[in-house]
C-alpha cells in the first residue's frame, strides 16, 4: 500500500489508475476481489482497501505483479520502507518480515502525509477484531493469517498525533484475537 502511495504522490499512477487483472494472480483467502466475479481490471483504491481491511490475497497479488511487471523489486522495496539495514537473506528471498521491519514501516506510514489514505483505510478496517477487539475508536490496524501464524501490527491516534505503534507476530497462540486485543488494552492503559 505504501508503494503504491509513494507511486501516486509522485504522480506515476492515481487512486482511481486501473491495474489489470490476471487469473494466475488468484489465492483462496477473504475479501471482495478473492470472492467475486473477477474484473479484466482494478483500480489501485480498491486494491489497496481489499488487501488493507480483508487482507485479500487476489488483491496484494495484482498490486504485487503490477509493481514487478512495471516498476522493480517489490520484496526489496517493500522492506526498504522499514528504513532499516536488512540483510537476512530469509527476509529478503521470500514473505517475511520482522516485528522490527514492520513497526518501523509502521511509524514511516503514520509520520509521513502521502500515507494518508493508507493510514485512513487501517483506521477503518478490521472492527472488533485482534488490535480493535477493545480498542476500536483511534485505532489504525492491518492482520495477518497464514495457518499457525496471526498477526496484527497498528498505531493508536489521540487526534491526529500517533500515541504508539505496536507489531505482534505470534505462533500457536490459543485464543489469538482476544490475547491480541487484551494485550493493546493494557499498552493503552499503560500509555495513559
């Protein structure tokens, strides 16, 4: 979502740019784009809102082969936004990140005004759920699901000024949503 915000804020493509559409882009998993009738094309906004709010993997698949077919390395790219050093090269060979690599992509997206609309987007995603479970109101948040592993990074707002960031990455972990969403509730007790 960044990159393609860094593409728009450079004028290289628009919210309402038309990606096009490709059945080897396909993956089983939620959202709109996943599960309904498939479009010859897509615009970027509605890429970026599936991935963001259902985590669509049909949908971070187009914006995935739009970017490597048209502009460079999207796995480099996309950890390059972190702004840190990385060289682990199980990071940097496939889809992998660390708590580190995304809190700091985190804090680039809410520190930086061309991330706005992706900020906008996490801030109305994922109702109730893992992060939001009880903090909902002020909350921008983006999940992650791959079998054993769930995940959940966010930034709590006062305003329009960022409180925290917090990235939690977990493995076979019983009741996963509500342990995240309890664990954001006491950071945010402890914050106040």
């Amino acid at each position: 979502a960044m990159l393609f915000s860094d593409l728009i804020w450079q004028g290289d493509l628009a919210w309402d740019s038309e990606l096009p559409y490709n059945d080897s882009y396909y993956e089983a998993g939620e959202g709109a784009v996943t599960n309904s009738e498939k479009k010859a094309a897509y615009t970027v906004e509605e890429l970026v809102y599936e991935m963001l709010t259902h985590s669509d993997n049909t949908a971070t698949n187009t914006l995935a082969f739009y970017y490597i077919d048209n502009v460079g390395d999207y796995w480099y790219d996309v950890t390059q936004m972190s702004g840190l050093d990385i060289t682990n090269p199980e990071i940097m060979e496939g889809n992998f990140a660390t708590t580190d690599i995304m809190a700091h992509t985190l804090m680039r997206a809410v520190e930086n005004e061309q991330y706005a609309t992706v900020v906008a987007i996490m801030r109305n995603a994922q109702a109730d759920f893992r992060l939001k479970m009880f903090v909902s109101n002020d909350m921008a948040a983006k999940y992650g699901s791959f079998g054993a592993y769930q995940h959940d990074i966010g930034g709590y707002f006062e305003g329009d000024t960022t409180l925290y960031v917090v990235a939690v990455f977990t493995e076979h972990v019983m009741n996963v949503d509500e342990f995240i969403g309890q664990l954001n509730l006491r950071l945010l007790e402890w914050q106040g």
